[in-house]
C-alpha cells in the first residue's frame, strides 16, 4: 500500500512533468514561428471589397444572381467576407454592430446594451417563467447555438435582434425571382418588439431603420455597405 508521502512525491512528480511539457511546448515556438502565426491570422482578418468583387465571383454564374448584384450595387457599395465555419452569422452581426459603436462613438447606446444584457434573465422571471423553465432556452442554445459550425437561421436572428434590441436587415441573394417574372433582391427586416430598442426615434411616426445590412447566400452570411 502506498504511503501519504509517496502519494505526495508521485503529485508533485506529475505537476513537474506538466511544466516541463508545457515549457517544451512553448519552447518549440520561435519568433518567425509567432510573427508567421499573426500573419496568417491577420490574412483571415476580413475587409471590405467592392461590390463589383462579388461580381466577378459570379461572373460566369447563374444570370438571375448576376442581375440581383447588379440591382445591390445601385445601393450598395461594399461587401465585408467573413470566414464559412457556420458562425458567420454571429461573427458579421457582432462586427457589424461594434462597428457601429465605433463609428457613432454613442455612449447611450453602450450603456443601453449593457443594461439589456444583465436585464435578459429578469425579464424572463418578470413574464411568468419560473426558474426551472429555463432549462428549455438552455437546453436548446447549447445544442443549436453555442457548438462551432451550426448555421443560423430565421429563429436565431429573431432572437438575437429580440434580446439585444438591435434592428438588422438581411437581403437574400439567391436564385428565385417573382412570380410575375421579374427580378428583385428580398429582403427582411427583423425589428426587435422591444420599444427600447437601437435608434428608436422618438417620433412614434418613425420607423424604427436597422443599423445593419447583411448579405445572406445559402448557408453563408456577409456585411453589406451602402453607399
């Protein structure tokens, strides 16, 4: 039977052997090794490309897309990539939104998004849930929503936009048309139903307008920008 103070010596033996395997991890990492690791992270790092880029992307595709890029470039003027994981809905909302922080520098509007988040579960309680029935929401975000790869779709925007009070915008490029024959580029607005919600005007005449345009292609979401 081992010991107490054998016991101890195979601990510490163990902790040693961990150091040491992460030291020689890190150790095998050199300079070039790190700056050709940023690199290749900055190469992922996405930035906006003319509408025509897109254009060129189909060039010698289907001409019901081609026209419906077409009808996007008289308002649109830029396309921000993001990578093709199944995240890409999440990765161009959340850009796109801090973006829009950033670039409005509103104070209001970060203290308002604050407050909702740490409000989400309160609400929750103050509509009648009981604790126990969050398991439901839980159950299905960690299933449908947190794993890497799962794509978004109309329920998850609906949801996001809902909790965080951000209006957004999707047009869908793809290859349906009108049933008159026409062509036109659908689009969908998704205003959250809460009236504290982003660039909600106080004129209750307005229109609550989105604060983001994204592109959705089957299974792919990118940020489009006006012109």
């Amino acid at each position: 039977m081992m010991n107490k103070g054998a016991e101890k010596e195979d601990g510490a033996g163990e902790e040693l052997k961990t150091e040491t395997l992460i030291e020689e991890d890190w150790g095998n990492y050199r300079d070039d090794d790190v700056m050709q690791q940023h690199n290749a992270i900055q190469a992922e790092e996405a930035h906006k490309d003319p509408l025509s880029a897109l254009a060129a992307e189909y060039q010698s595709g289907s001409p019901v897309i081609q026209e419906k890029i077409k009808i996007l470039g008289e308002t649109f003027a830029a396309i921000r990539r993001t990578r093709g994981d199944g995240n890409c809905f999440f990765r161009c909302f959340m850009f796109a939104y801090l973006e829009h922080i950033l670039e409005s520098q509103d104070k209001a509007e970060v203290d308002r998004i604050k407050a909702n988040v740490e409000q989400c579960k309160k609400t929750l309680q103050n509509l009648g849930y009981a604790d126990f029935t969050f398991e439901d929401f839980f159950a299905f975000c960690k299933a449908s929503v947190e794993p890497m790869g799962e794509e978004s779709d109309h329920v998850h925007i609906t949801a996001l936009s809902d909790a965080l009070g951000v209006p957004v915008r999707v047009m869908y490029l793809d290859r349906s048309s009108c049933d008159t024959g026409g062509i036109s580029v659908n689009h969908h607005d998704f205003i959250p139903s809460s009236s504290e919600s982003l660039d909600a005007t106080k004129n209750s005449s307005d229109s609550v307008k989105p604060v983001m345009t994204l592109l959705y292609r089957p299974g792919h979401y990118d940020i489009l920008y006006p012109k």
